[in-house]
C-alpha cells in the first residue's frame, strides 16, 4: 500500500501533525510505503518564502487582518461560487507536486493542511483519485477545508463535526479522531526525574510558558508580568527556534525561578511536570497538552483560528484566558494553588485524545478496505 502525508509549512502545527501521522503509519503498517511531503518543497525559493514569512508577519504584526481575511474566506457559498478557479490555480501553482503525486500513485492521501485538499479536487475532475482524507488541525473546520474531493474527514472535537455537516459534509465522512499528536503524548514521564533534570523544586507549582515553534508569542512581555505575581511559583519557558529571544531571556533577572530553553523535543516531559501551561490556542499545542491533561491559560488569541480555539477550550473549562499581559498576574494569583486549577486540569483529561494519530490511520485503513 502506498500512502503519501501532504502539509505545508504555515505555523509549526501542520508539520507536527503530518509527522505525527507518520509516525502512526509506519507503527501501525511497516510493510507500506509511507512518504511525507511539504508542498512548498516542489516551488520556488521566491514562492516558499513569501508564503511562510508572509504568513507569519501577517499574524504577528498585523493579526487584525489575518482576522479579517479569516472571516472573509470563511464563507462555503462563495467559495463553491469560486471554485474552479481555486482549483486550477493551486493546481498550476503546484505542477512540481501535481507530477511527483503521479508519479507517486499513492492509494491514499492524507492532507494535514487546505491546500493539497484543493489539489486533489482539481486532479479528481481529471480521473485522479486516491482516498482523499482531509485531516482538520484546528477545533474549528474553516470553509477552505472542505472540498467534494474529500472521502474523509478527521477532526479535534463533536463540535467540530457538528460544524462540518451543518455546512452540508455527510455524517459518515466526518470522523472524531482528535488532531493527530505525537505517540509520546500518551506515556506518562516520570515527574520527578524530569524536575530533578531541570533543576526545578517538588514543592512548588510549574509554569510552562510557551513562545510557538517559531518563537512568536509575547514571552518577554509575559515574563515582566510574572515577575508581579505575589505568589510562589517556578518557570520554564520554551522560546522554540527563535534563538534571538532565547538569548535575550537568558539574560534576565526574574523574581521566580525561571529555566530558558530554546527549541525542544521533549514538551512531553516538560508538559507532564506543569501545573498550568501559558499558550497561545494553536491545534496541535493544545492537543498536545489536553492529552496530558494540562489546563491552558490563554493570552491574546489572535483573530481567526486561535479565537476560535480559544473559545473551544473556555466553553468546554478546560482554559483561562485574558485579552491583556497587564492582566495576567492578577488572574494567576487566584487561580494557582485554586480548585479551580484541578477542575480545569479533569476538563482538559476528558478533551484529550492522546492516540488521535493512531486513530486517523485506523479509521483510514478501514475505510480503504471497505472500497476494495
């Protein structure tokens, strides 16, 4: 059996997710062909960068437009009106992959990102037709994801489902599997050796505040707020690839005891040790930590896909959040050490789907035997 991965790199999530599944195929079929790509591998140097740099100055400085645009874009009826053309021109702007996805003739396609879910519909019209799975990485499925390509969707949540349908998607093509996480999510760590490793004390709670795979979040911003917290706590803080910030922290004179760390490979252990996590909603950050049954403290979701997150997570209680850094020492000062924490702690165990990716591979092979 030949199964390709299809991401792009747009926010560290959808790369994560795709390896994520992977990961699951290859446990779960060692015998198939299994290969992940990133479409932005088959385009220009020009193409890639204005689309990942692009994405992110987007977001960081001026998330008030990607809102916008979010919402816009966010409509069935006009993008079935404009179809076509999406098609075609994701198409011609992908030949590269379009020739290697040929030539490759995989049995199924699983897309962890809109795009290649755009390029398959453009190729079934054309006869090309593999089991399309389309592999929704945030808690709320934007309009991009949905395609008549699709044979299958796999989301984060019932609600997400519910979405899917009300927006015309039929009720046995949508499947509750959880945004695909890493298998390490679902081993428990031992706690103690990892705070024995980092230093950190058994008897007071962890923060574990996190920047994003690329280092986006206001960490230093959060970090000043921190330092106004009354209460006794320790700090680690995870600046991923942006090693400009983790230079720049390591530098600084906190009140609590605070550990700086770059780009990590362990944010399992690091998440099994915290009390409480300081995110931003991204998909796969927040599946990561639900399946670990890690409550969220939310700051400043951005417009569009983290709001909607964010909103996902508050509902169900398994999240606080403040819309400003000035007001997050006063909200942690009642909230550590608080039954609300453990409340908010048993809200996120019952979120999580710590063997989603596991579940997205099974649910995809069961579906490809049940066609031939």
């Amino acid at each position: 059996m030949r199964i390709l991965i299809a991401t792009v790199t747009a926010g560290a999530g959808h790369l994560q997710a795709a390896a994520a599944l992977e990961e699951a195929w290859r446990a779960l079929r060692p015998e198939d062909v299994v290969e992940k790509v990133d479409l932005l591998d088959f385009v220009s140097r020009l193409h890639r960068n204005v689309y990942v740099k692009g994405y992110v100055k987007l977001v960081k400085h001026a998330p008030e437009l990607w809102g916008m645009v979010f919402k816009k874009t966010d409509n069935p009826t006009f993008l079935r009106k404009v179809a076509r053309f999406r098609r075609g021109f994701a198409e011609r702007t992908n030949k590269k992959f379009v020739r290697y996805l040929k030539k490759f003739q995989p049995n199924a396609v699983i897309c962890a990102h809109y795009l290649p879910v755009e390029i398959m519909a453009h190729l079934e019209r054309k006869g090309f037709n593999p089991l399309t799975v389309c592999v929704v990485t945030d808690f709320e499925a934007h309009a991009l994801w949905m395609e008549q390509a699709v044979d299958l969707y796999c989301v984060a949540a019932e609600e997400t489902k519910a979405s899917l349908m009300a927006r015309g998607a039929k009720a046995d093509s949508v499947v509750v599997t959880g945004i695909p996480i890493a298998a390490k999510f679902s081993s428990r760590p031992d706690a103690r050796a990892v705070r024995k490793n980092y230093g950190l004390r058994d008897d007071l709670p962890v923060l574990l505040v996190l920047g994003g795979g690329f280092g986006m979040g206001p960490v230093a911003g959060i970090l000043s707020a921190l330092d106004k917290v009354e209460r006794d706590f320790q700090t680690l803080v995870v600046a991923g690839r942006n090693e400009k910030l983790r230079r720049n922290l390591a530098c600084g004179d906190f009140r609590h005891p605070t550990r700086i760390l770059g780009f990590v490979t362990n944010m399992h252990e690091l998440m099994a040790v915290a009390d409480l996590i300081v995110t931003k909603p991204g998909g796969l950050t927040t599946s990561e930590a639900l399946a670990m049954g890690k409550p969220l403290f939310i700051l400043n979701p951005i417009p569009g896909q983290e709001a909607a997150n964010s909103d996902f997570l508050l509902e169900r209680g398994a999240a606080a959040k403040v819309n400003r850094i000035e007001d997050l020492p006063f909200r942690l000062e009642h909230l550590l050490g608080a039954k609300k924490l453990k409340e908010m702690a048993r809200a996120a165990r019952e979120l999580g789907h710590p063997g989603s990716a596991m579940d997205v591979c099974r649910e995809v092979l069961r579906r490809m035997n049940r066609e031939t």
